[in-house]
C-alpha cells in the first residue's frame, strides 16, 4: 500500500503566542510538541527555534537543545531549517548543520519578495555553498519551492553539482510575495519536477485543507502545522500540531494509503547514516 510522509513543522519564525497560546516555542516545548506529533503519525519533524524573546534565530546553541531533546525521545527524522532569521548570514544558517549532521535540511531555491513587505535573500553564492554542504555531510535537501521559477533554479543546482538527484521539493503555497494557493498551481507545479523526485506540499492559511486533500489525492506526501496555519478550522484555535498531524493521518488512511513511520520515510527519501546521526545526542 502506497506509504504517505506527514512532516510537521511545529514553529516557524513567526507565528506568536498572541496568534496561539499552543505554539511551542523553547526548546523543551518545541520537543514535547514533536513527540507528540512523532505518535500521532508524523515522520519527519521540520525544526525552527526561537530566542528567549520568542523570536526566530540561528542560534547554534539553541538548535543543539532542541535536537538533542528531540532525539533523546523519539526517532523522527529532523529536516533543520536554513532560513530561521531573515537577518541571519550566511555563515549563521549553514553552522548548525555541519554541528549537528541532521538527515535533512531546506534549501530555499530562490530569493523572493517575502509578505510584500521584505526581502528573502538566498543569493546564488549561498545556495552553492549550502548545496556543497549537504553534499559533504550526507544530508538530504528539501528543495523549497515557492514560486515556478525556483523549480527551474534547483535545476540549475543539478547541473553544477551541488544538488544530488531524484531531489525532494517541498512546493510552499499560498505565502504573500509567492504562487498562489491553487489546485491549478499545484497540478502546475508537480509538472515541472522530474517524474523520480518526492515532493510535499502544503497551503498556508485557509489554504490548508484543499492543497492538504488535493497533495493526497495526487499522490504526494504533506506537511501541516503551526509554521503554516495557526487555525485548525474557521474561528477555531488548533489545540496542538499534534492535533493537525492526527487529520492527516485519517485523510491519508481513509484514501487508502498508509502514513509513512520515521524508517519508512528514511527508505522513501534515500536517507543515510541515522544510527550514527541519533548517537551524536
């Protein structure tokens, strides 16, 4: 039976208390969330970390925290962010990674216009040397994509060398500055990728549920969480990303598939050296 990935991206860098008194944001919040989700279905966990503020950060220090707390409960795979701070350098988005030799990683593919209001910038220079880095540590890229053109940019990756193939594209709808929220889109998107690549999708927003039914029905793996989508309905407060993990888990079963165990999304994605990774913890 066809085998569905659940990631769960539990935090973000923005989502605040104000939005929801339930998204995790310490470190100890942050693992007992993913360990929740861990149960609930979910096989890979993608991690940010906030500031004692509560703000997102790059902090080597806490990524350390969180990881080591996530891999002493559980053995999801951990997909580490690379953009947690729009202010972050470069030096500061790749250090964590080369510490801590997580199974994943993003690889944002492209610099786009983020919520209108600002600039997200992963310059060519960067996603070479991001792409080297993966490459050097055995760690798989979820190539992000969040507009057409940066499907074409991974592209160009492959062909430098610094981007392995089959790749893995996570396709980020519905965020203000990149492609809309569409099933069109979606049908779009998953056009332009090579027929033995995995591939996620997620909508931001009010955008969940019809990129989450539509991803499943096409057979691609999914994402939720409160990164995307602080509401589990209309006017209605999800309770927990465990919570959100649980729906997907019925929505794949009821399609007749089955959701994908930590393991199962390590053979899925052609993912290497776990043992070793969870005895850095």
């Amino acid at each position: 039976m066809e085998k569905v990935m659940i990631t769960v991206a539990t935090t973000g860098a923005f989502p605040t208390k104000g939005q929801n008194p339930n998204i995790p944001l310490t470190p100890e919040e942050i693992a007992d969330d993913v360990y929740e989700c861990w149960k609930a279905g979910a096989s890979i966990a993608h991690v940010h970390v906030r500031d004692d503020e509560g703000k997102g950060t790059m902090n080597l220090e806490k990524f350390k925290e969180t990881v080591q707390l996530i891999r002493s409960r559980c053995d999801i795979v951990l997909n580490l962010t690379t953009s947690g701070d729009l202010n972050a350098t470069d030096d500061d988005r790749i250090a964590h990674l080369i510490e801590l030799k997580p199974e994943m990683a993003t690889f944002d593919a492209g610099t786009m216009n983020w919520m209108h209001d600002t600039l997200f910038i992963n310059h060519p220079h960067f996603l070479e040397k991001l792409g080297r880095i993966t490459m050097e540590h055995a760690i798989k890229p979820e190539i992000e994509i969040m507009d057409a053109g940066m499907v074409y940019n991974s592209f160009h990756y492959v062909n430098k060398g610094v981007l392995n193939t089959p790749g893995h594209y996570q396709f980020v709808m519905g965020v203000p500055g990149g492609i809309g929220a569409t099933i069109e889109n979606l049908v779009f998107l998953k056009g332009l990728i090579p027929q033995d690549a995995t591939w996620s999708a997620f909508g931001v927003g009010r955008h969940h549920l019809p990129i989450l039914f539509a991803t499943i029905a096409m057979g691609g793996h999914v994402r939720v969480g409160m990164e995307d989508n602080v509401f589990y309905t209309k006017n209605r407060l999800a309770k927990s990303n465990a919570e959100f993990v649980e729906r997907a888990a019925r929505l794949i079963r009821e399609a007749g598939k089955e959701v994908a165990s930590p393991d199962e999304a390590r053979q899925i994605l052609k993912l290497h050296n776990h043992g070793e990774r969870s005895m850095l913890s």
